[in-house]
C-alpha cells in the first residue's frame, strides 16, 4: 500500500503541478491581454489624437483656401472697377470740351426760324449724333426741370417766389448739367423756388 500511496501522491503532485502551471499560464495571459489592452487603448487614444489633429490642420488649410479665393475674387472685381472707371474718366476732358460744342449746336438750332430748312435738319442730325455719342461713353445729361433743388448735382444762381410751387423746387433750367458715370462734371445752372 505504501507503494500505491506513493504512486498516488506523485501523481497529485504531477496533477497539482499540471494544475499550478494552468493557472499560472492563465494568469500570465490574463496580465498580457490587460498590458495589451492597455496599450491598445493608448495606440487608439493616439491615433484620435493624430485624427483630431489632421483635421484641424485640414480645417485650417480650407479656411485659409476660402480666404484666400474671396481676396482673388475681391481684387478681381476691384481692378476691373478701377480699368472701367480709368477708362471712363479718361475721357472726362474731352467731354468737357464737347459738352461746350453741345451748347453751341443747341444755340445753332434755336436760332433757326424754319424747322424744316436743310441746314437746321443737318444741325440737328450732327447734334442727336454727338449726344448719343457721347452717352454711349458715359455722358448722362442731369434732369432738373420741376425736380427738387439737390445741391450736388444743381448750381442755383436765382430764386423767385411763384404761385403753385413748393419751396425748394427748380422752376427753370439756365444751363443744362451733365454726369459721367457718377461724377457730376457740370451742375445743372437752375432757378430755385423759395
């Protein structure tokens, strides 16, 4: 019996030991699966941090790209302003000068008694010509007759009281006024009601 009893404590020595090293290989493997766990939870904590990051460089780069395209688009429509208006205004000298000859050629066709002459339907055809000329380069002729007396486009040189007509009101033009564009380059020469 001594020997089945030997036999059968090493064999629960040998079972015990199998039994040991089990519980020790699952706790070894239950402490590898928390380290790597562990270190999963960091590489992915990383890699959303490298994710948030990129995105807030993209983020910046696109407001940036955004900036930069309305600046363009801005300066684009800036200079084309700046050659339309140069171009216009170029030409404000000469209109000056014109608007003179226009006067002139208005006072020419006044002058004439008979509308149906030759001569006065030849003004007449030269001056509509010069004026749509010239209004198709900007020339805008200021309207003032019965209109309300504005200081930045009229130039009052008389005032009268007359019956019917509110005060501040223009009641007879002098001299025609002209725009180019905005610009007033003549004041419309008006008398003023008061």
């Amino acid at each position: 019996m001594d020997e089945k009893n030997i036999h059968q404590e090493e064999k629960e020595d040998l079972i015990n030991e199998d039994m040991g090293k089990e519980e020790l290989e699952k706790e070894e493997l239950e402490e590898n699966t928390k380290e790597n766990t562990k270190q999963d939870n960091v590489e992915d904590i990383n890699s959303r941090l490298e994710e948030k990051k990129i995105k807030e460089e993209l983020d910046q780069m696109n407001d940036q790209y955004l900036r930069l395209q309305a600046e363009y688009t801005n300066y684009r429509r800036r200079t084309q302003q700046e050659k339309e208006t140069i171009g216009m205004y170029a030409n404000e000298k000469i209109m000056q000068e014109l608007i003179l000859v226009i006067d002139n050629m208005e006072r020419a066709l006044e002058s004439f008694e008979d509308k149906e002459d030759a001569m006065y339907k030849g003004v007449d055809l030269v001056y509509k010509q010069l004026k749509d000329t010239l209004e198709k380069n900007g020339l805008e002729e200021i309207e003032a007759e019965n209109q309300e007396f504005d200081p930045n486009l009229h130039l009052a040189v008389m005032q009268e009281s007359v019956e019917g007509v509110e005060p501040n009101k223009v009641t007879m033009v002098l001299q025609k006024g002209y725009k180019l564009g905005n610009k007033v380059i003549r004041a419309t020469m008006v008398k003023v009601s008061c």
